[in-house]
C-alpha cells in the first residue's frame, strides 16, 4: 500500500512522553516551566518484586511524575543529539538528563539560567536531571579517557587517578582544577560551583558533586575518596540550602548524594548509610545517585548492598547503564532510573536493537532488506523506513541516518525499562526476564 504524506502519523503520536506545548505569544519572558504550586518533590514506592528490593513507583517533580522504573534520555548539552523534542516525548522518554560541565563551558549556566532554566531553554516541559559535571572534570584529561575505555595494559593502581603531568585534571580536597577540553582553559570545580552552576541550570533533579574512581584505584586510595566525597555532600547540602532560599522565585531543585565505593562492600554500605544519615541545615537528599566503577557481573550484588542501605521512600538513580541485563538486575536490585548516552551514540554509528539483539545496519547485508529494523517495534522509524532506506542513509552520510536510528535505539531502551515496570506490576518479572534475555542474547537477528 502506498504511503502518502497524509498518512504520516504525528511524532507526538506514539509513546507518552509529556506533551509538548507551543510558547505562550503574549509572554515577551521565557518560560520558566514548572509549577510552584505543586508540592516540590516527591517519591512513592508502589509494587514491590519479592526479595523486597525492586519497586515500581512515581517520582514527582515541578515539571511532572516520572513512572519508575525509568530510562532517562541523555541531552548532555541540551540537546539529545539529532532528535527534536517533540520526537524524544514521541519515543516516551519521561525525563531529559543534561550535563553541568558542558553547559557550564557552552554556553555558559547563565545563560541558561537568564533563557528560564534547562528545559525552557532546550523546549522540554517534562522533568529534567542534571549531573555534577564531576565525571567529565575528571574524564576528560589526556590520556585518563583511555583509562576508562579499560585500556589499563602498563598502568597501575593510582596511576590513573593520582596526579599526572599528561592528565588535564588535578583532584584535591577542595574541589578539582581542570582545563576545558574545548580551548585548554582552566577552571575549577567545587562542590559550591556545583552547586552554583546546577541551580542555574534549573533542572528539576540534580546530582552532589562527587569523586571518580575507577576499579584500578587501590583500596586505600577508595576509603579517602569516600571520605572526600562524604565531605564534598555535606558542603553540597549546605550550599543547596542557601541557593534554594535564595533562588525561592524558581521551582524547587531536589539534591541527589552520590554513592561511591567502588567493588567494595563495606565502603558502599559505609557511604550509603552515611549519606542516608547526613543532614545539613535540617535538609538531607531527597534521593540518591549510584556511582563509580562498577563491575558488569557483580553489578545487581553491588546495587543490592546500596539499596540496603539507604530510605526506602527515597528514588535511587543509577548512571550509565544500558544494556538489557545490566536493566533487570539494577532494578531488582532496587535502582529506581536510569540514564546513558550508548542508545543513541551507537545508533549514530548504525548499531540498532532488536528483540533478538543488536545488528549494524551498514553492513552489506542490509542493502536489499526493505524489511523495517524491528517489526514488532512502535517506533516513528519501523512504521516508515526500512533497513534498506538506512542503509543507504549511512552509506550517504547524510543526516538523516542519525535522527532515524535514535529514534528506534531510544524507543526500543525506554520500552524495555517500560516493560519491566509492568511486567513488575503484573507479577510477571522473572518470566519476561528469562524470555527476554533468552531471545537477546540468543544471536538470532
Ligand atoms: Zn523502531
């Protein structure tokens, strides 16, 4: 059957993303978005998966609910890379996550701040998240990069955090010195500038400026860095208390702590309890972030000895997860949402998910498969395009390629996360597990 351009669907048809409306013509002021009038934050734990850790439930913000389990989208400069808006509420994405460190440098939190905060500006009205900017201050140095991609072949130990000539950061107990990435500039982060720049930024949900380690620190370099990033939440805490009276013109902005302690169980239980317990000025987190290097295989164990440790009633997020059997342990484990950048990074490359894995569709083989990339998937790009189409698309390096292939790739995460908060409602948790990790990792595609 022919397609004509009447029978295309709006992109706001599918998914249930929040509802994107147009700027109000006679407000000469940006929209600042939110409402001061709800209560400013809040999570309710619903149904409970037996072992008693993972949890449906609803996180509210100024900016709207988030049904959870959730997979937050990744816009990490206000953007989520070559998609609009409307087509990210399309694929039911409930929440955008935006980074401190890049809109900090481009194009500056004040400007942000002065366009009505982080979703006015990139015309997002649903719930945003911001992270410290910690990780990038601490990534992106010379040569630490590497490290991370777990090139670790001739370095030991501390060599990858402590101070190095070649790296572009330098980690003291204040806070951490570091040149932009983008002209070698230096700058300098503390959990005040954090602070400072993530309430410029607006977003509904922001994160305590935190220490990075990776898995080749030496333990006892791990026990200082709890202790440090102990340290670094309480001055968080404190400055967060001052903003928000200070800024009591803008919707509230909750606090995440963040839990570090590496493969260790007794330093992230230390850290998660201690960070439940800490209060400064009377205020405490509303909800915490899970941190740091985690090993892939003992990644539920670690998630579960932290989920122990911290408030019930509290939303737990878990950074940089997005592989289908990392999401079914983490949220049996108790992780409540999720965010990372890899859906839609590899979809720019060509690699789309599938039911029944993952397969690049610049490969020969795709170049006659007028076949959509996943039948059984809702998606604005199954319903039109097929693999042959972006084949070529690739092929051509045009532009398109992208905006088509993170449509799918984001779609297909956020359902997934869906699924699984369902198939927990429905009692039904284990038993889609197992038929959905069959079929993924089974190799057919
Ligand atoms: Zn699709």
């Amino acid at each position: 059957m022919p397609v004509t351009p009447a029978d295309l669907p709006s992109v706001a048809e599918v998914g249930r993303g929040p509802r994107l409306e147009a700027p109000s013509p006679s407000s000469g002021h940006p929209r600042e978005g939110g409402d001061l009038s709800r209560p400013p934050f809040g999570f309710r734990p619903d149904v409970v998966l037996p072992g008693g850790r993972g949890r449906t439930g609803v996180i509210s913000t100024p900016h709207g609910e988030i049904r959870t389990p959730a997979f937050i989208a990744v816009g990490t400069k206000a953007t989520v890379k070559a998609v609009l808006p409307e087509s990210v509420a399309a694929v039911g994405a409930q929440a955008v996550l935006a980074n401190a460190y890049h809109l900090y440098l481009q194009p500056g939190s004040d400007i942000v701040d002065a366009a009505g905060g982080l979703g006015a500006f990139m015309n997002w009205p649903g719930p945003t998240f911001t992270d410290s900017g910690g990780f990038q201050v601490m990534s992106l140095g010379v040569g630490f990069k590497k490290v991370l991609a777990m090139d670790t072949v001739g370095l030991a130990n501390d060599d990858v955090i402590a101070e190095g000539k070649q790296r572009l950061a330098h980690v003291d107990d204040d806070g951490v010195t570091f040149q932009s990435h983008l002209n070698g500039d230096k700058h300098r982060f503390t959990p005040e500038v954090s602070m400072r720049i993530q309430h410029e930024l607006g977003a509904d949900i922001m994160f305590a400026f935190d220490e990075l380690t990776t898995l080749m620190n030496t333990r006892g370099y791990q026990e200082r860095s709890v202790e440090r990033t102990h340290a670094w939440a309480a001055r968080c805490l404190a400055e967060h208390d001052r903003l928000t009276a200070v800024r009591s013109h803008r919707p509230y902005q909750a606090l995440f702590g963040v839990v570090q302690g590496a493969q260790y169980e007794d330093l992230r239980r230390l850290a998660a309890r201690d960070l439940a317990a800490l209060e400064v000025s009377g205020r405490a987190f509303d909800g915490f972030g899970i941190g740091g290097a985690l090993e892939k295989e003992n990644l539920g164990t670690i998630v579960g000895w932290v989920t122990d440790e911290l408030p019930f009633d509290k939303p737990r997020h878990l950074l940089g997860i997005s592989e289908p059997d990392d999401f079914f342990a983490a949220i049996e484990a108790g992780a409540d949402t999720f965010d990372c950048v890899m859906p839609s990074r590899v979809a720019r490359n060509g690699a789309l998910y599938t039911p029944n894995g993952r397969f690049n569709v610049v490969t020969a083989a795709n170049r006659r498969n007028f076949a959509p990339i996943d039948d059984e998937c809702d998606c604005y790009t199954c319903a039109h395009y097929t693999r042959a189409y972006l084949h070529h698309l690739f092929k051509a390096k045009e532009m398109l390629a992208s905006t088509l292939s993170t449509i799918h790739n984001e779609r297909f995460t956020v359902r997934l996360v869906d699924d699984i908060r369902a198939s927990i409602e429905t009692g039904d948790f284990d038993a889609f597990r197992t038929e959905f990790l069959g079929r993924f990792y089974s190799g057919r595609r």
